[in-house]
C-alpha cells in the first residue's frame, strides 16, 4: 500500500535514492563552476550547477552540439529525478523518442536543489533569494560555458521545470529548438496555488524548532516536516488512484499514515524548500508568450490538484503562441495527479506525434 501510495502522490519531491535500473547509475555527473553570478536581487557570488549526461554529443560541420535535450526536474527533485524508469525507460532506449543513439541528454541539478549551489551548503538564510529568473540564467551559464552547449534541440520540463520553458522562450529566443512543458501553468503563482506553497513555507518558519533558519536537525522540525508531507499527498494525489487503492476508510487513514512515514524519513531541508516553494513568486510569462515562436507541446493532466483543468484558460494562453498546442489528458486509475508528468508512458503518444510533426 505505501508503495502504491507514495507513486500516487507524483513527483513534486522526488528521493535521491537510486535503484540498479535508474539511468542515473549511468549517466555522467558534472560540475559547472560558475563565477560572479548576479541574481535579481544585485547580490553577486559564485555558484556551482551539478548536472547529468547521457548519450553521446553530435556535432556539426563547425563542431556545435546538434543533439542536445535538456531535462528540468520539479520543485525539490534533482537532476536524477528524470533519469528513472518511470520516465526513462519510455523515452531513452533504442528506437523510443529519445533514443540514446541520438540524443544528447542533459538533466541539471538546478539552482537550489541537488549538488548544486543552495543555502544548506553553508550560508542559510544568507544566500540570496533566488528565483525562476536566476534559475534559467544559471541554466544557460551552465550550458555555454561548461556544457558547450550553444543550442538545444528541446527542453523537457515537469512542474517546475514546465514554468522554467516559459521562461526561456521568451529570454533566449533561438537557443531552443521547441518545448515540452509538462504540468503547470502559464500564469502568476496565485490563488490556490500560492496558497499550498505558503502552507508549507509558513509551516517550517512556524516550527518552535525552527529558530529563525539556524536549526541543528532538519529532522528535529516534526511540525514542519509533517504539514509539508500533508501538503505534498494532498497536491499531488490522483483521487481516482488513492480511492482505488485505499477503498475503505480504514484503508485511506493506513494509506495517510503509512505515506507520512515515508515522507517523514526523507526528511528535507527547511531553508533549502522554504527558497525552492517561494522561487516562484516573480513567475508570470503569460504577457510574453507570444514571443515563443518554435514549437510547443504543452501537456496538463485532468486529475492535477495544482493545475486543474481549465485554471487560467490554458487554451487561450496556447493560442499566443504561434506553434503551440496545448492537450489535456483526462483523469483515470492510470494517471498520477500533478505526478503524471514523470510517468511518460501516458503521454510518449503525444511526444512521439510531436517529434515527428518536426521531422
């Protein structure tokens, strides 16, 4: 039950942990030292970006990099949050969409998450505030001067990372090729959405044990840790799985229990989420989407808490876009709430139409 639970909840903030079938255990580890990095805030210092590659780079006649996806993982996950099988094993092996053979894949670490530069580094509440302007900026840094990078032929992004397209189409036009957002919105973070944010961000802040970012145990945060597990299996449930698979109401309270537990013992940094959950408080791309002229494939799921459908008039947003389509995958036992973005199997269809529309 907790199994089937914990995939339930989605991929809002995946484990690190890794299994002998993760492509992480193949992939290539990478560090980016980037220096005199100014964020939005003026502050100025140097950061680290840790990524991950897999396949092999194809070049041009001049040597550019011609095959390069990059993958963006969602608040609180990392660059092995998309290198799982739940989402590899659709997409990298020979003949599916992302071929090994001929693609270049690319995953960071992404500012404030992973290995990359974060406040539990050292610096906690010191380090500059950051947010999904910084977080792109790093992004390309890391790609041109460290990756060798100069282009990507797609980016893929889930949740956070979705948001993260809709960023970059418009700052760096002509570096991406076309996008595949996956989960989110096009909108400012309001609403209900802001809300659950907030819920989790007060909930650490309000910790007795909190002690103003200068606690000694992330763990000793009970309170904090517990309302940011209920909020995480609330957000990011499908009620059609969960009801499947705790049918009963003794079922659902074991089910609750058993997934508290699970989240309780991944216990997550206080000052490392509370900059993750509020990095998004300056996101609001829908006035420049029209800027976004390459090809767009944007992909909601029915039974998302965060994104509902019809939230923002996602169609509308889609139409500003010269080369976008937007798809909204309609709730079942299969899909996984705000999580389905992991789960490529749902959707590959889709991608695999899309890849094809550009061949």
């Amino acid at each position: 039950m907790l199994k089937a639970v914990l995939l339930a909840l989605g991929a809002l903030a995946v484990s690190n942990a890794a299994s002998a079938e993760d492509w992480a255990a193949q992939a290539q580890k990478h560090t980016a030292e980037l220096d005199a990095f100014e964020f939005g805030t003026g502050e100025t210092m140097p950061i680290t970006m840790t990524y991950y590659t897999l396949g092999t780079p194809q070049r041009d006649a001049e040597g550019k990099i011609t095959n390069a996806v990059m993958l963006l993982h969602g608040t609180g996950g990392s660059g092995t949050s998309l290198l799982r099988p739940l989402f590899g094993h659709e997409l990298f092996g020979p003949g599916q969409p992302l071929d090994l053979a001929d693609t270049y894949i690319i995953s960071p670490d992404n500012l404030g998450h992973g290995d990359s530069s974060k406040p539990s580094d050292g610096m906690r509440l010191d380090f500059p505030r950051y947010d999904y302007d910084d977080m792109v900026r790093a992004q390309h840094r890391m790609l041109t001067e460290d990756a060798g990078v100069d282009g990507l032929d797609m980016i893929i992004g889930t949740s956070m990372g979705c948001m993260h397209s809709f960023v970059w189409g418009p700052e760096y036009p002509g570096f991406v090729d076309r996008f595949v957002p996956l989960a989110c919105n096009a909108i400012e973070i309001a609403g209900r959405n802001r809300m659950f944010r907030q819920m989790i961000i007060d909930g650490f802040e309000d910790d007795p044990d909190y002690d103003s970012g200068n606690y000694e145990d992330a763990a000793d945060l009970e309170t904090g840790q517990l309302i940011y597990a209920n909020t995480l299996i609330l957000a990011g449930g499908n009620p059609y799985r969960l009801q499947a698979e705790a049918p009963t109401r003794e079922a659902a309270i074991e089910a609750l229990h058993a997934s508290q537990e699970g989240l309780k013992a991944r216990a997550v940094d206080p000052n490392d989420t509370i900059y993750q959950f509020d990095a998004s408080r300056t996101y609001n791309p829908a006035p420049r989407l029209s800027e976004i002229e390459v090809p767009v494939l944007w992909i909601n799921s029915a039974d998302d808490f965060i994104n509902p459908p019809g939230l923002g008039d996602p169609e509308v947003l889609a139409a500003r876009m010269p080369n976008a389509r937007f798809v909204l995958i309609p709730a079942s036992e299969e899909t996984r709430g705000h999580g389905t973005h992991t789960a490529a199997a749902i959707w590959k269809d889709e991608l695999v139409a899309f890849l094809d529309e550009g061949r």
